[in-house]
C-alpha cells in the first residue's frame, strides 16, 4: 500500500472511521496471518490471534509512532500475542501430558532426518522462528525485524544466521 | 544459493492467506464493534455510577434551595423542557425530511 494513502487511512482511522481501518485490515491481513501461521500451532490459531491482533491495534492506534508502518505496528501486537498464547499452551501441555514425560524419547538425527519445514521451523526457539519467518521467508528488514520483536539489531542479525544454519541442516539445504 | 532455496522452501511449505479475505475483513470489523459496544457500556456505567454518588452527596445541601426555587421557576423550566423536546424532534427529522427533498 501506498505511504501516502496508508497515512491518511490511518489519520481517518485514528478519528474513528471504521471503513478507513477496514481498509487498512484488507491491505495487511495476509502478511499479519502469513507470520503467525509460522508462529501458532495451526493456521486456525493463527487467523484467531490476527484478528486479536487487528482489534488490538485498533484500541491502540493514538500509540503508534510517526515512522512505524501499521504492518509493524500490528506485526508487533501479534507477536505478544503469540508468545502469550504458546506460555498458555505450554503451561497447559505441561499440565496435561506430564506422564508424556515418563515415556523414553528418541532423538532423531539431525544429519538423516529430512523433516518436513514446518516440523523444522518448530524445532527453532520462537525468537528465532519469528526471526526468519520476517526476514527469510517474509520481506521485512532487519530494523523492521528488530521493532516487531522488540529485540536489538544485532540479536536480530544474529537469530537469523543461527536459524538459517539449523534449518539448511535440518532441510537439507547446501550452504 | 542457500538463502533463496531456504526461502523457496518457506514460502511453499505454508501458502500464503488470500490477498483479498472479505471475510476476515468482517470478522475483524466484527470484533471492533463489540469491542465499541462494550467500551461505551462501560464508559456509560461509570458515568452513572459517578453522577450517582455524586448527587447523593450533593443533594442534602441544594435540596433546600431547588425546593425554594421550585415555584418560581416552574414556568421557566416547561418552557425550556417544551423548547428541547421540540428541538429534539427536529434533529431526529432532518434526514427523513431531506429524503423528501426539502432543504432542511
């Protein structure tokens, strides 16, 4: 979307017009919902913290900053609130299958295993999944990258090269 | 090589959500709705609930005076309230009167 058209949807939605932020929602729910499909545990999840995520943003459009993209901004909230959403289901995973723990688990081989790419993505901390679900997969930069995850430059740079080494190995992938 | 194959295989493992989703759309306007809705409720219920306690603080003291004044200002305050209602009406007709092509 344009800059110039995107800022004024936004001064119209800031003065409370719906059909302006409905606007901004079309033009932004696919690469809101691209990047959580990569961080929720399914794409139904996924769409339900988008749209958190959307109402979220709404609520909150006075604190968006000159110089902040609304894809940023909302990208933002949304990655809060996958991470709140995973501690509740690990919290609840943890609860419900503890004898899970009892059972004796093999460790598959990183060198033979081909494992399928959303099975390898999982296997990345959420940090570093979210990392390259922007940078790689998505088209976002580093510094956008580092705003979403409120995570400094470096550290950003840094989660990208180790996901991208853990996933050329786990994929197969030649370096 | 590695980054543009990394990327490829990114990109075709999880096909991206439509680029148009009305449905998402209204889902989301949906939400925003109720989310208006019940901010309001709340904004109105506390307003209440203010002006409540408010008053029952107030009116011990300026119950005396409204009791004085009462009498006196009976005419006045008909004619206000006949005014209000009168211009009331009017707002809530203006639209249905432009309908019918009067300038209103």
């Amino acid at each position: 979307m344009d800059i110039a058209i995107e800022t004024a949807l936004l001064r119209r939605a800031r003065d409370g017009s719906d059909e302006a932020f409905s606007r901004l929602v079309g033009a932004h729910q696919q690469a809101i919902r691209a990047f959580l499909r990569r961080l929720a545990p399914n794409p139904a999840d996924a769409d339900d913290l988008a749209q958190e995520a959307f109402v979220t943003a709404w609520s909150r459009l006075a604190r968006l900053r000159d110089g902040i993209s609304f894809r940023t901004f909302v990208c933002s909230i949304a990655y809060r609130k996958a991470l709140n959403d995973r501690r509740r289901f690990n919290r609840a995973s943890a609860r419900d299958t503890a004898w899970h723990d009892l059972t004796p688990q093999t460790q598959t081989s990183t060198a033979d295993a081909r494992l399928s790419v959303q099975a390898a993505l999982q296997t990345l901390p959420i940090d570093v999944r979210a990392a390259v679900s922007l940078c790689v997969a998505g088209d976002y930069s580093h510094s956008e990258a580092a705003e979403i995850l409120a995570l400094p430059l470096g550290t950003i740079k840094s989660h990208i090269q180790k996901g991208r080494d853990k996933l050329n190995a786990l994929l197969g992938v030649s370096s | 090589m590695s980054d543009d194959a990394l990327k490829a295989l990114l990109v075709a493992d999880e096909p991206a959500p439509p680029a148009h989703d009305f449905a998402f759309m209204v889902e989301v306007m949906d939400k925003v709705a109720r989310r208006k809705l019940a901010e309001g409720v709340i904004t109105l219920v506390l307003g209440v609930v203010a002006v409540t306690a408010l008053l029952y603080f107030v009116m011990p003291y300026i119950t005396p005076a409204i009791t004085r004044l009462a009498a006196p200002l009976l005419p006045a305050v008909g004619i206000l309230a006949a005014l209000a209602v009168i211009a009331f009406t009017w707002e809530q007709m203006r639209p249905a009167l432009r309908q019918y092509g009067l300038k209103v």
